[in-house]
C-alpha cells in the first residue's frame, strides 16, 4: 500500500500523531547552537501542533537550559493529554544515581535521555564508568533514549546484557550535519541494532539528512529500510522541532509520502509505538 494508509487516517481525523522529541525553553538558546535562537515555550508549542495536526509530543529539556526538568515537568502537570517528559541527566550531577534509585513515574515522567555525544562522554560509555546505570534502569523498568556516538558495539553488548532495559537511539544514531552518502552509510550502522528487540529508534530531524526538495524521498526510502529492519513497534517519528528549516505541517506532511504498507503501520510509526514503549497511557 502506498501513502494512501496515511491521507486516509488523517482524512478521517483517525492519526493521532505523536511527536518523538521537542525541546521546550525560556532561554535564548546559546548562540552558535543549530537550534533556533527564540524560545520555543509549552504555550507556542501547542498552537504549533494544532496547525501541523500532532496530538501529543514528548518534551526533553535542551542542554542549553538552565532550569533542569522543572519546565516540562511543569508544562506535563499543566497539559497531560498533550505532553510527556523524558527527562535530562547530568552525569556531574551528585544526585544522578539516586535519581535513578529512587525514581517513580509521576508528574508526566516517561524515562530519561542520556548524551554520550562528545569524546569526552562517549569514551565515559565506552570505558565502563556507566555500567552502573543499566543495572538500575532494568530493575526500575526506566526508558532510556540515549544519543551515543559511533558507539553501536557498546549499545548492542549492553542491550543483549540487560534484556528486559529499553533503549532508544536517537535521532538514527546520526551525528549533525549527515547527508547523502554519509546518511546512507549510518543507516547501515543503524541496522546491526536491529536484531537487539529491546532498542527502538526515534526516527527524528527528518529534512535535516535529506539532499533532495521536499518531500526528501532519498531520507524517506531509508526510513522504509529501517521499519522493514526494527518492525514499526520499535521506530518512532519526532521533529526535534526547533532544529528544523521547514514548518511543523511540513515535516508531518512529508510523511505521507513514505511508502506504508498499511493503516496499523502508520498508526505505530507516528505515534501509538512510542506510546507503548514508555508506557504512556492518555
């Protein structure tokens, strides 16, 4: 089936779209960052899913923000039909480890994101300082997405260690700036996750690897590569928003053109999956 499944659901006003990750903030971002300079806040944010037809949206905190998770967990109390938190974690944090001891979902928390996206960091996860932390999430039964550069290896090994902990690979596993070839060449990489079934991926920032005009059907024919490799329980559509060159309905209308091979597929890929995997009943 083509992209009929998805005019058809959201012709009926039967797609409830979620969005996989959108940072929310009050802050002039820090300049140089390739996110967009204003605030987005929770407020903005709503009317800008109203006109691009997404109901729900997980908010992470930017790494740029000063004022922790209390934003949106804030905008999560506020707007429960709409938001969900995954929260940011700061490994220099002297409350890291008890947070992950003692959490509890409650104030619209869904699990936690990780960034291991330096050199610095990404040689912390490959030298073992963070084994600690995969044990505890497991028990907890905390989601954790996780932003790991070039390492695959580790994230496989620690999935296969800890079989009932579920990891989200963020943004394909793509570092910034990647197109063309090198796309192609990280969705080769992506793909040896495939087999691991407690990793999903969140299939975000979409436009931002294409090399082509909208719709960008280069990224979309390797967005059909992945769901075929990690069913689409485990591939979750998102924006990350505020790092886009196009507008919110763009970036959802570009979706339509993804070669579905039915109506439950759409409906897993662009929201219902996401929501399963972190246990968010609305």
């Amino acid at each position: 089936m083509t992209s009929n499944a998805f005019l058809k659901l959201a012709a009926e006003g039967d797609l409830a779209i979620t969005d996989a990750q959108v940072h929310v903030w009050e802050r002039v971002a820090i300049p140089g960052r390739e996110h967009r300079t204003p605030p987005l806040t929770a407020h903005e944010l709503l009317l800008e899913m109203a006109r691009a037809g997404v109901r729900r949206a997980i908010l992470i905190p930017p790494s740029w923000s000063g004022d922790g998770n209390q934003l949106v967990v804030r905008a999560a109390e506020q707007q429960p039909e709409s938001f969900g938190v995954i929260g940011r974690l700061a490994f220099e944090d002297p409350a890291f480890r008890t947070t992950l001891e003692q959490w509890s979902r409650q104030n619209g928390m869904l699990g936690f994101r990780l960034l291991f996206n330096t050199p610095e960091l990404v040689e912390t996860l490959r030298g073992g300082t963070m084994d600690w932390v995969w044990p505890v999430a497991e028990k907890n039964q905390i989601p954790l997405m996780v932003l790991a550069h070039g390492s695959n290896d580790v994230l496989m090994r620690i999935a296969a260690r800890h079989p009932r902990l579920r990891l989200v690979i963020d943004h394909l596993g793509m570092t910034r700036g990647v197109g063309g070839a090198e796309f192609k060449e990280g969705i080769e990489r992506l793909l040896t996750l495939a087999s691991a079934p407690n990793i999903a991926v969140k299939a975000t920032a979409l436009p931002l690897y294409s090399d082509g005009a909208y719709p960008h059907l280069d990224v979309l024919a390797q967005i059909r590569r992945v769901i075929d490799s990690f069913s689409p329980q485990r591939v979750f559509w998102g924006t990350d928003l505020t790092r886009l060159r196009c507008s919110y309905r763009q970036a959802v209308e570009m979706m339509s053109h993804l070669d579905w091979k039915d109506e439950r597929e759409v409906e897993l890929v662009m929201g219902n999956a996401v929501m399963s995997w972190l246990d968010w009943n609305v």
